[in-house]
C-alpha cells in the first residue's frame, strides 16, 4: 500500500444481501488494506453494538450540530424510520493517515453523495441473488417486526432501482465467490 494513491471503497447492498458477514471478512482479508469507516447515527445500540466501534451513536441535536459544523460528508435519513446516519470526514482522514483505503459500508442515497464529492470512488453494490432469498434472509434473522420486514423489502426494490449508479455489482449468491469477486476489483484498482 505505502506509496500507493488514497482511495474511498464505497458498498451498498440491501438488507439481506450478506452485507455484514462479507464487510467483515473484507476487513479481515482484502487484497488492499482497508479501513473501516465507523459511521455516527442517532439510532439506539443494538446489544453487542459499542460506541466508537459499530457506530458513534450521537443524540439528534449532536449529529445536528456535527452536521451544521460541516463534519460530514453525507448524511441520510435511512428506513424512513426518524435515525440518521452520516459518514464523518474524520474517518476518511483516520484511513488516511493509517495509509489503507476508506472503507464505507452506507446505503444507496449517501453513496450517491460520495460519487458525487469522490468520482473515484470504487463503488460496489452486493446484490441479493434473489428477492426471495433476500427476504427469507430478512426473516431468518428473525430479529424485525413484519412491519419493519415490509419496509426493508421496499428499500431493497427502490435500492437495486439505483444498483447501476455503482461501478461494480457483484451477486452474493455464494459468500467465497463474492469475496473473490471483490478482491478481484480492489486488486485491479491498487495497479
Ligand atoms: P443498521 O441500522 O442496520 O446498522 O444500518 C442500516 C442502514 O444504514 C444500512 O443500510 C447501512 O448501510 C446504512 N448506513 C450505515 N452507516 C451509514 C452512513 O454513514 N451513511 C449512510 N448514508 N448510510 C449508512
């Protein structure tokens, strides 16, 4: 990596597209070195989830000062659902000094920012092999209400809407070959 240009990994994927499982395996594992840029939300921690490491969980009128501030680089109201999520400059600039690739895991309309602000940006979409496998997987996790079900399922058909705004996309039909797969982009884009 030393020496090598700065770059700014962007992968969208809808819920139950095997995004978590892949996002930390590629940390673990990629071709390049990647650096995972640890968004802020003002949604509650999940059990397990620590500050600083899975989010930096802000109240609203904090991500509404950081916001007004100009500390982000985008932000998103995501589900609908009243949380906010952003991804902050800080982070990109931690990756940087760390000399690896900022990594962001965001959804479709920030990383339509990201483009926007970083036409370089590698930018992948894991798709789900199939709406129904992404559903059976919603529900295998057994974690949502079906209210909740229903509305991801809806930000998956406007998501894979937005699937060919992204350079790459890669089908998670089977996690070893998806991972290949992105390997393979990373790999093509350190040359
Ligand atoms: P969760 O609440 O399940 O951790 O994440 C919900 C959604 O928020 C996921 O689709 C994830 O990609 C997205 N997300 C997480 N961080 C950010 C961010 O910084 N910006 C945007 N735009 N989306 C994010």
């Amino acid at each position: 990596m030393q020496g090598r240009p700065f770059r700014v990994v962007v992968l969208s994927g809808p819920s139950g597209s095997g995004k978590t499982t892949i996002v930390e395996r590629l940390i673990r594992q990629a071709s390049v070195k990647l650096v995972k840029c640890v968004s802020a939300t003002t949604r509650p921690p999940r059990v397990g989830e620590a500050h600083a490491d899975s989010y930096y969980f802000l109240t609203p009128e904090d991500f509404a000062a950081r916001r007004n501030a100009g500390e982000f680089l985008e932000t998103a109201e995501v589900f609908g659902a009243g949380y906010w999520y952003g991804t902050l400059k800080s982070e990109l600039e931690r990756a940087r000094r760390e000399n690896g690739w900022a990594f962001l895991e965001i959804d479709v309309q920030g990383a339509l920012r990201v483009m926007e602000e970083y036409p370089d940006a590698v930018t992948i979409f894991l798709e789900p092999p199939s709406i129904e496998e992404c559903e059976k997987r919603l529900r295998t996790r057994a974690t949502d209400s079906e209210e909740t079900i229903q509305r991801r399922l809806k930000k998956v058909h406007d998501e894979l809407k937005l699937a060919d705004r992204y350079k790459y996309r890669v089908v998670n039909d089977e996690l070893e070959h998806a991972i290949g797969q992105i390997n393979a982009i990373l790999t093509e884009h350190s040359k």
